[in-house]
C-alpha cells in the first residue's frame, strides 16, 4: 500500500506541475513565431461586421495568414473558410460577398467570394492580372489597375529590363463591358472615385527608368477622357475627395528628401495646388475617405501616429491609441449610404498590433491576437526618450530594458537604427529590441534626422548629410545612453537594416567604439546603390554622378574599408533588389582581404528582408552569436 501510495503522490504532483502555465521568461528565439497580429481589413456595409487579418509564423515557411470576422461589439469572432490563394480587400454591397485577389497562373485578378460556403465564386482576368481593386461606391463597378499590354509568352526564359505600364480597367461587377479608360495615362500609382461614381481622381508619375527626377501629375477621369487638374514636383502619396467633391487632398512634400509629409489640396477644376499644412510639426502619412466623402488623415507625430479629420482645408486631432500607436488609416465601408464606423489597427509595446473600433467616442480593442503569447513574456519597460545632441539638436527614442533591469545599472548596450531613413520608429512591440532586450541588453532607438514625425525641416536635414548628420544623431544616442548609467561604455553594439544598415557600415568606418556591429542589406557604395536600386533613390542626392562622384563616395563604407576594427556580421538577402546583395559582398570581401574580423550571410530567394521563418530564425540566431562572441568588454588589439 505505501509503495503504491508513494507513486500515486508522485504521478500526481508531476501532472500538477505540468498543468501549472510556464514561468514567464524573456523574450527569446521561439518567441517570434509564436506571436500573432491582427489587422483591420474591411468594415461591412451595416457596420456591424468588421473582416481582418490574423498574421503568423510556423517553424518554417513564409507567414501564415487567416482571414476573421467579428462583430463590431467584439461578439461572433470566427475564421472564414475562403478559396486557397484568395486574399479578401473588403465587402460587396450586399455584405455576404467578399471581392478580392485570387491567384490565377502567378497572376492576380479580381474574385468575388460569397461568404455562404458552396456558392459559386466569380473571377474576372486581364492578360497580366491587376491589382489596386476599386469598387465605385454603388458597388456595380470596379475600376482596377493594370498592365494593358499583352503578356509576354517568354517570361519563362527571359526578363525584359523596361519600365512597365499601368492603367485604368473598369468593368461591371459581373466582369462585362469592361474598358480602358484614360488611355493617355499610363503610370498610374493610384485612382479613386467621386462619391457620386461618375468619375476617377488619378494619380500618376513619371517610371523610374529614364529619369532623374520625380514628377507627379493628378487628373479627374471618366470614360470619355482624362483632364489635367494639376502637375508636382514630387512624389505624391494618397488621395482624396473632400469639401463634397470640390477639391482633391493629397499627402505631398517640398522637401529635397521627397517624401510626402503635408497635405495639399487643389480644386476639382484644376488650379494651383496649396500645402494646407505649412506648419505641421509631424508628418502626414497618408490619406483615405469615408462613405460621406470626408477626408482622414494619418499624421505621424514623433514615436506616435494619430487620425485627424481634414476639414475646410484643417486638420484636427480626431483619434490616438494610449501608450501605443494607431498602426495606419482606419478603413470604412465602401459604399453610399453605408455606415460611417471606422475600424482601426492598434498596437502599444507590450501588445501586437490589433483591431480597434469607436465605442463611447473611445477606441477600444475587440481582437486580442498574440495576447496569449505576450502573456507568457517578462517584458521590461520602454520608455520614450529625449536629449540634446551636442550639436544642440533635440532628439527622441525609444528605450527598451531588459526585464528586471535595475535602474542606474551599466548593462550591455545596442543602438538600433531605424530603415528608411523617411521613417520612424513607433510605440509598438518591436521584436528586435524585444530580442535584444531579453539577452540582458538595453536598447536604444534613436529618431536621426532624416526621421518623420518632427516636421519638414528635420527630415530634409539628411539630405546629402546621411554620413553626418544622422550618424550625429545615431551616436549621440550612445552617448546618452552612457551618460544615464544605462549602457557600459565597454559593451556597445550598433545594428540596422536597411538605412539602418548603412548606418551600421558607415560608423565602424568613423569610429571604434563599438564592440560589435551587425549590417543587415545595408547600402555600402552609394555611387553604384543609387542607380541599381528598384525604386528611385534620389531623395538622398540628385547629382549626377558623373559630373562629379565625390559626394556619392565620401559617405561610402567601402572607401574606408581600412578603418574598420569593429567585427562586422553582413547579412543580406539574395533576391534584393531594393538595397542589391552585391552592396553587402562588396564590403566582405574588401575587409576581409584587409584581414578584419568579418562574416557575411546571404539568403537564397530573399527579397529586401527574409520572408521565410526558418530564415527570420537564423538571423536572430546569428545576431545573438554575434553579440555574444564580440560585445564581451575584453580589449581588443588596436586597428592596423
């Protein structure tokens, strides 16, 4: 009996300590694909409805997407069954149907998808598949984007290097009496119907190829011909209806980095157009319609982003997520007459990005994708930062600590970059300071000049500065973090991507501080990145480069291979074509025949940032070691 009594208290405590949940632990490698997200995608017609995204990793393979519905009250959350390859933009009219991508020989074309399974799924086709689907707000017509001309029968054995085209397809929802409209147009980046359906407002630009310089042009179009409204020397990014179909709102810029960051309008008619926002200390980031044809912006105001109605030629602060971020514009049901409730992305540090929606004029969340997986993390605390460089410039960051991170404590330390450089870092759960965080670092994220969210002036200041001015800006981020007591000035890393990369190249160049350093597709030769690169890179200097290649080299990590005496981990995808893998190979192979300390990782198939989990694993994997090896505080023998 006491023998038997003696296994049956043992069974039983080992079951009550695997019933018991795990204890929480830092972030960590396994806990990337354990993380989900949800975004908004579509609101139904009645506004009782909202259609999103659930985002995730497996072990291996690329991420992994469902499709939910969910009553706006949070209630009935379910996953919808939809055809294989089948990605849903938003509801029909009648709101049982979904129109959306579907996948057709490598093509995308436009499917109509009932919710009821079973029902038979209408799919219309154009020879080279389409995409930007537009449905006019009665919902019986689409206006879509595409190629017009004929498919190539060679695409399997060659590549024509030529810029492609793009123009207007609309048709009936029933996919008949389907016609090119505007004809003359053929670089179009966006078209957008009247609220009344009768025409298109069109935005297009000139290709990339064959120009070294930007323009871009709006038009109104209907199926008689397109009208010239108005003509800029600048990108534009996002267009609306407002003042009841009056005037056009666009996101554009008159800053040498290009990047669209104020709202501008122009009459319907055609005129001059106006920046409506000259004094706009953030940057707008884009803009959309409801059903009632007001405009709603995205502004990005430091680490922050928030939704302002644009009204009367004004913006006004309409929405803003607590301790987070609103990740993007909100969507809407499409049609007239529909409701008018928003539905919002959100996220904040200690949750991924989730479905929010207007209750009680507050914003509050009805999904909570990832909240499972955050539950198991001991995540220490972020803080938004801010100090003078020394040159007097006011800067901001993001700090994230180590979980029970003692304050006043020097712990290792890593700067973190962010890409763009016309971005920013938000108020989000960022995996890579999690990562970082959770190997007992402190990480820093330093807004650089060149950064949005501070006004036009501070992102035109990196242009031709890049290799001054922002790498200022990135290393006075360490010198703060030493001077808070935060980072041991013996145990300094520096990583980024992309911007972030070059970033990370350039400085090894310029000083020795670091201990370790991690690139990751970053831009090592600016005189050969600018014209190789897929979209246009003049925003960081419009010279020509064979009136004079001096500036394009003097910001070049590859002149000053010589320099460098910090160990430099080079990663870089193998399909990239925005920032090319040769970029990283030249650099490699220049220090390595140097004889300094360095290590170069490619991945086949990857485009700008790898998109496969096994892949996103190894470059966690690679950068722990990495840190691991160098960023140990011992001294290290001085540069040759």
């Amino acid at each position: 009996m006491r023998t038997c009594f003696l296994v049956l208290a043992a069974t039983g405590a080992a079951q009550l300590l695997r019933a018991q949940p795990a204890p929480p632990h830092q972030f960590g490698l396994d806990d990337f694909t354990a993380l989900r997200d949800a975004h908004a995608v579509a609101v139904a017609p009645d506004g009782k409805r909202v259609l999103y995204e659930v985002g995730s990793f497996e072990a291996t393979g690329p991420q992994k997407h469902e499709w939910h519905e969910i009553g706006i009250g949070g209630d009935g959350d379910h996953t919808l069954t939809l055809p294989p390859h089948f990605e849903p933009s938003g509801y029909m009219p009648d709101g049982v149907s979904l129109y959306g991508s579907q996948d057709v020989d490598g093509d995308a074309q436009l499917a109509i998808v009932p919710l009821t399974p079973g029902a038979p799924v209408r799919i219309v086709t154009l020879p080279r598949g389409m995409h930007a689907l537009n449905p006019s707000p009665d919902g019986k017509r689409f206006a879509v984007l595409a190629d017009p001309q004929p498919k190539d029968v060679l695409t399997s054995v060659r590549t024509v290097v030529e810029n492609g085209e793009t123009g207007i397809y609309v048709f009936d929802a029933d996919g008949t009496h389907g016609n090119w409209w505007c004809s003359a147009l053929h670089d179009v980046d966006e078209a957008v119907w009247s609220t009344d359906g009768s025409r298109l407002a069109v935005v297009s630009g000139t290709p990339h190829i064959g120009h070294h310089e930007v323009h871009s042009y709006i038009d109104v179009c209907d199926r008689s011909g397109s009208k010239r409204i108005a003509e800029q020397a600048a990108p534009i990014g996002g267009l609306a209806w407002a003042d009841n179909g009056k005037t056009l709102a666009f996101i554009s810029t008159t800053t040498q980095v290009l990047t669209p960051d104020h709202v501008w309008t122009v009459s319907a008619e055609g005129g001059a157009p106006a920046d409506r926002t000259p004094a706009l200390g953030g940057s707008a980031l884009g803009v959309v319609n409801d059903p009632q044809g007001t405009a709603w912006v995205a502004v990005d105001k430091g680490v922050r982003i928030e939704i302002d109605r644009f009204e009367n030629g004004q913006l006004s602060t309409a929405y803003q997520w607590p301790d987070g971020t609103i990740a993007r514009t909100p969507v809407f049901p499409r049609f007239s007459g529909a409701s008018e409730a928003p539905a919002f992305t959100v996220g904040d540090p200690t949750h991924t990005e989730n479905v929010a929606v207007l209750r009680d004029g507050q914003l509050q969340r009805i999904t909570h994708a990832g909240d499972d997986a955050v539950a198991h993390l001991s995540l220490g605390d972020v803080k938004v930062v801010n100090w003078t460089a020394k040159d007097g410039t006011k800067l901001e960051g993001i700090a994230t600590f180590p979980a029970g991170y003692r304050s006043g404590s020097p712990v290792p330390f890593l700067v973190l970059p962010h890409g763009g450089p016309e971005g920013n870092d938000v108020l989000e759960l960022d995996t890579w300071s999690r990562f970082v965080a959770g190997l007992g670092y402190v990480v820093l994220q330093p807004e650089y000049r060149g950064s949005t969210g501070y006004g036009s002036a501070f992102m035109d200041a990196i242009y031709q500065h890049f290799g001054d001015r922002a790498y200022s800006d990135v290393n006075s981020a360490t010198d703060f973090a030493v001077a808070q007591g935060w980072a041991d000035p013996n145990r300094l890393a520096i990583f980024g991507w992309s911007a972030g990369g070059f970033m990370t190249a350039w400085t090894v160049t310029q000083t020795h501080r670091y201990r370790a350093a991690i690139e990751g597709a970053g831009i090592t030769d600016w005189l050969s990145f600018i014209p190789t690169s897929d979209i246009a890179q003049i925003d960081y200097d419009a010279r020509l480069q064979e009136k004079d290649a001096t500036p394009f080299l003097k910001y070049s990590a590859v002149m000053f291979a010589d320099r460098v005496a910090t160990p430099l981990l080079i990663l870089h995808g193998e399909a990239d074509q925005r920032v090319p893998t040769f970029q990283g190979r030249e650099l490699y192979v220049l220090l390595a025949e140097r004889g300094k300390t360095v290590r170069m990782v490619t991945y086949p198939g990857s485009p700008h940032f790898p998109f496969l989990a096994e892949q996103r694993r190894n470059v966690f994997q690679e950068v722990a070691s990495w840190l691991a090896t160098y960023n140990t505080g011992e001294q290290r023998a001085a540069a040759p």
